[in-house]
C-alpha cells in the first residue's frame, strides 16, 4: 500500500508540472473513466497478485462530494498454479475531493465492494467488502483528467463462512488504478437547465415483469412513447406502452361450463396470451432542478391483453361464445402506479432517463399481483407548453 502511494504522489507530481491550465472539477459535472488496475490478494485467499481492468461512471453532487460506481475485472491463478480464477468487483463510493489549485485535485474514497470469485471450488464465492483509498486528478484540458487511485478493501474474515480459505480475524485485498476520465460540463455549471414550461416527446423501452396464476414472473420487452409537459417542479405524464412476449404467455380462467383444464379437473379453461397494452396518466415531481435529479410520482393506467386465445376444443358455438365473453371481460382492468427514477439532463431540449415503475394488482385479471417495469429512454423539447400574454393599448 505505502508504495503504490509513494508512486500515486510521484506521477502527481510529474502530470502536474505538465499539465496545461484547466478548470478542477465543478459540481454537477459527470465522470466517465476507464482505467487499468494491479491487484494484491490477501495471503490467505493463495490468489497470486494480477492485473485487471474496469470502467467507472461518477456524479459530482458539489465542487467537494462525488458519487461514483465503478466495475473491475481481472484473471489470476492460485498460487500453486493450478486453477484460473477470475474475480469480478462492483463498488460504491464516495468521493472527497480537495482542489490543489486549477490544475489537480487529491480525494479520499469510502464505500462498499462486491468481489465475485470464480465457478470453481474452492474459489466459488462471493465476498463483500468495505473499501476505503486515496487517489489525485490531473486535468489535461477542461474535459480529459488523468486519474490515479491507490485502495484497500477489507473484511472480518471469520463471520464468512462462505470465503474458501483459513482465515483470521480479517483480510483484506489492495487496488491501485490508473486511467483518464472524460468530463460532461454542463454549460450553466451548478444551476442546472432552464426546463420550466416545456413539452417533451419521448421514447423509452426496457423489461416488463409479470406473472399470470399458472406460470411465475417472467421478463419480456417493453417500448412506448410518451409526453411530458413540464411545470416549476411538477410535470403531467402521459404514456403510451406495449408489451411483447417472448412466448405466450398461459392462464386459466374460471369457467362453470368446463369439465377440466391443464391443471385439473373441475370448472376452468386454459387461456394464452402474447402481448399486453398499457394507457397511463399522471403526474412527476422534479425536486432539485440539477443536472442528475431523481424523479418520482404516480397516476392511473388501463392495461390490457391483446387477442387472449381461450382453449375450447370440443365446444359447441354457444359455449365458446360464452367462454370468449368470461376471457374478455378478464383482459382488460384499470390500475393505479408509482414511480421513480433518476434523469440526466444533457442540455434544455434533450434529456435521457431510466425508472422503475409498479402497477397495483387486480381482482379477475389475466395478469394476477403486481407488474414491475425497469425502462430507460429520451426526451426531446419540441417547444414551450406555455404561451406569452400580449396585451395591446
């Protein structure tokens, strides 16, 4: 650890004296990295030290606090090299920055780690870990930045009976990092974009989870199109979504005239299904008007499965008419749904987002319990959604 320091300070100290005037990093700016890194396991994982690679996205919340998520990978071996190991790591952080003048900016790291081992024993395990390190920024021009990390990740050992080797009360792997960093700066840096009054079209597609009484949640694609007409702090959200089904989708219905269907005998009938429509209203609240802002809010839906196909093989016309009434009349239903997200806000007229949306469940439903949606897409401003008042003398 205190040599990869010794070399963090040093290659800080050279990049510096290099480096051309540029503007240290500002709140609401967004970082995006990619880095090389050189690990050093702990004795008693037998893991021989190795190299790696990862990338890194972070959001400067003020000129002094960042919020950074980064994932690493790297190949090693045991140290009997007999076995390949592959470890994966994601981590969360927070970042402390303090400017050393225009040019560089030293910082202090905390957070929390995820390191995923390999397939095969002993080396099938997952460890989590907290992290804490130091590193230094040096700005190339007012968008490039030089990045240097030096940390340490540790853990009690002996409350994980998961980790495959003997263990004492703790242990604890060392990362050092390199790479560059790529800045997005916001024109109005820390005041955000003037989006008052707007109407935005947008698009946005992602995973539509549901399950029916017959078959668990499954996942299948989900695109739409939407509006959005801003206010101060709220907007007015209206969508329009489809569902597509990977395979079709299979359900039972209660139908008296039934003597059996696919999961027993008595009064019910096999229904399948392949894609779902959904109409919603309602309303987003915006609270902190920033280049990164959450977002969350609520309204109503109508959902809606398109062309069930009920099974009424052996039917007379009169009875599939009525079974065809009972799978209609339970392919249609009003919800209510919440959400939230976060949205990026790259200019006045573009914005990009992602959420996660919940319906409520309904009685009689060919869906049964709720619906959950992870979606992203973008919004594009065609225009104030709010006309000037002349007045005329």
């Amino acid at each position: 650890m205190k040599r990869l320091i010794h070399l963090l300070v040093g290659i800080v100290s050279v990049a510096a004296v290099a480096a051309s005037p540029a503007v240290a990093q500002k709140s609401q700016s967004i970082e995006f990295a990619g880095f090389g890194s050189y690990w050093r396991f702990d004795h008693l994982f037998f893991l021989k030290n190795s190299l790696g690679g990862g990338a890194r996205i972070a959001y400067a919340w003020s000129d002094r606090l960042s919020i950074e998520v980064a994932g690493d990978f790297t190949n090693t071996v045991d140290s009997a090299s007999t076995q390949n190991v592959s470890v994966s790591t994601v981590s969360g952080n927070l970042v402390f920055n303090f400017p050393m003048g225009d040019k560089a900016t030293l910082y202090a790291t905390g957070g929390v780690s995820r390191l995923v081992f390999g397939t095969t024993a002993p080396y099938d395990f997952t460890d989590n870990m907290i992290n804490g390190g130091l590193g230094a920024r040096v700005f190339l021009s007012q968008h490039l930045a030089l990045r240097l990390d030096a940390r340490a990740m540790y853990n009690r050992g002996n409350r994980d009976p998961l980790n495959p080797t003997p263990r004492g009360t703790w242990t604890g792997q060392v990362q050092g990092g390199a790479g560059l960093s790529y800045y997005f700066i916001p024109p109005q840096q820390g005041r955000g974009f003037n989006r008052q009054y707007q109407w935005y079209w947008g698009a946005q597609g992602g995973a539509f989870i549901s399950k029916t009484n017959t078959q668990p949640y499954v996942y299948d694609p989900i695109v739409g199109g939407h509006w959005l007409i801003t206010a101060r702090r709220t907007a007015l959200y209206v969508a329009y979504e489809q569902a597509l089904f990977l395979s079709d989708a299979q359900a039972v219905i209660f139908d008296p005239g039934s003597s059996g269907c696919s999961i027993g005998n008595g009064p019910c009938r096999d229904v399948s299904f392949h894609d779902v429509r959904r109409l919603m209203f309602g309303v987003l609240a915006f609270p902190t008007q920033k280049i990164i802002e959450p977002f969350a809010g609520g309204g109503f839906a109508i959902m809606q499965v398109l062309n069930p196909v009920v099974d009424c093989s052996g039917c007379t016309t009169s009875e599939f008419q009525q079974a065809d009434d009972r799978v209609n009349d339970q392919a249609s239903k009003a919800f209510f749904w919440l959400m939230g997200g976060l949205q990026i806000n790259y200019s006045s007229k573009l914005n990009v987002f992602a959420h996660y949306l919940l319906t409520s469940s309904a009685s009689n439903f060919l869906l049964q319990s709720n619906t959950h949606t992870l979606q992203g897409g973008v919004r594009i401003s065609f225009g104030t959604s709010k006309e000037g008042i002349t007045e005329r003398h």
